[in-house]
C-alpha cells in the first residue's frame, strides 16, 4: 500500500466518523457502493480519481483533506536541536526554525548576527513577502532605495524582490526571526 492510499484510508475514516456517518450514509451521500468504501478505509482498494471526487463532493471536504496526512494539532520542536548554518568567518549564523510545508506558505528563520558585521539577504529573491522581528539589538535593514534602523519589539514586513542585507552596527549581537511568506 502506498503512502497515498494509506493517507486516505485512514482520513476517510477520520471524516466519516467525525461527521457521525455510517458507511451506508457516506454510501448514499456520494454515490460510492458500501463495498468500495470498506475497501478503502482498510486500504484493500486503490480508488480512482473520479472516486475521490465523488467522495470528497458527496461529504464537502477539500481534496488535500483526503490525502495528506493529518497534522498534529499541537507540535512542539525543539529549536536548539535544528541545524545552524555558520558563516565562515563567524560573521553570523541562520537557523532554520520552522521549514517549508505544503500546507502552508511560510518558513521561519532565526538570525544571530555579531556586533559590526552583514549578512548579504540569503532567501531567493522571489515573489512574496519577508516579516523581520527584532529580537535583540538593532538592525540596520539595507534595501536598494533606503536603510532602516531597528529598534528591538518592532516588525518590518518586506517585499523579497528588493535586494536586502542586515547589518548590526551596534555593540551586543543582532537576534532576528524572519518569516518568509511565498505568494
């Protein structure tokens, strides 16, 4: 059985029972025997795609509800165990906190910058937006037209097309979170 099959197997199952529904009413609700829907909650059968429409339309879920796998409602992660990028000199160091998911359009970064020192903008320079939360420290924000000054507790929102870099002028070093947001 693949991923897939087993992915809808168990979210058909999932649905029908969190809306209360036996097979025979998911049966009549979308037009799919009684048989064919036991096969496919055991993972016995691999369902069309014109199966998968009738079913997903029958009980008014999207389609990624059916075949992705469910995400935990609560997922803690423990930071300090995600891998750093460190530039060479030590310069500064990336951590990628939460990375790009299907389901959503966004990844997080963490940025320590050291004191009198640049990090060049390191995410490709796409259509979308950056959130840049000042952690600790001040940021000098560098875009093509103008530079930023900072100040800790503040957000900057960002068009990634405009080339950028970060730089800390100060004396303490720079903490920013970046949400990169992918239009």
């Amino acid at each position: 059985m693949s991923q897939l099959e087993k992915n809808i197997a168990v979210n058909l199952k999932r649905i029908r029972k969190s809306k209360n529904m036996s097979l025979d009413m998911l049966a009549e609700k979308t037009g799919v025997s009684k048989s064919m829907l036991g096969q496919i909650e055991r993972g016995e059968s691999n369902p069309t795609v014109a199966t998968i429409a009738k079913i997903v339309e029958g009980i008014h879920v999207p389609f990624e509800e059916l075949i992705y796998p469910k995400s935990e409602s609560v997922m803690i992660t423990d930071n300090e165990k995600q891998p750093i990028y460190k530039e060479q000199s030590g310069a500064y160091q990336i951590r990628l906190l939460l990375p790009y998911d299907k389901r959503r359009d966004f990844e997080v970064y963490e940025v320590r910058i050291e004191p009198g020192e640049r990090c060049k903008g390191f995410l490709p320079c796409t259509e979308g937006s950056e959130y840049i939360m000042v952690l600790q420290g001040i940021l000098t924000l560098e875009t093509s037209d103008n530079t930023y000054s900072v100040a800790p507790n503040h957000t900057v929102r960002l068009d990634v097309s405009d080339c950028r870099g970060y730089y800390n002028g100060g004396i303490q070093q720079l903490v920013i979170n970046i949400f990169s947001v992918a239009w």
